[in-house]
C-alpha cells in the first residue's frame, strides 16, 4: 500500500517537510524512495518505508554506515 506524505512523516516520526527537502537534498545515508503520481502527487510505499528505517541502524552516533 501507499501512503501520502504525512503518513510517511508519522511512519517515520519526522516532519513531512523534512521528507519534502529529503527529495531534494539526501542525507549523507540516504533518502527513502518516493513516487510522483501525475504533477504533483507525491507517495510512498509502506514497505520501503519500513526497509529504509531498518539500514538505518547505526552502533555509534558518528556512524555513516552499519
């Protein structure tokens, strides 16, 4: 399923602005993927949603990579 953005903010527990500068400018570790339906509708996929939190894992704070 897909959800709009503000599902993916609340998914994700960030600020649906930050998902909106993310498709612009990504994070040294990645942004999680996105679709644009039609001009202006942006969504996400759930399960990319989920996959992307999950590589986020970190062992230190300084950490860029698993």
């Amino acid at each position: 399923p897909f959800g709009r953005e503000q599902e993916a903010a609340d998914f994700l527990n960030i600020s649906v602005r930050t998902l909106q500068r993310w498709r612009t400018e990504p994070p040294p570790s990645g942004a999680p993927p996105f679709y644009k339906l039609g001009k202006k509708r942006v969504v996400y996929r759930l399960g990319d949603l989920a996959d992307w939190a999950e590589k986020q894992s970190r062992s230190s704070t300084s950490a860029l990579k698993p």
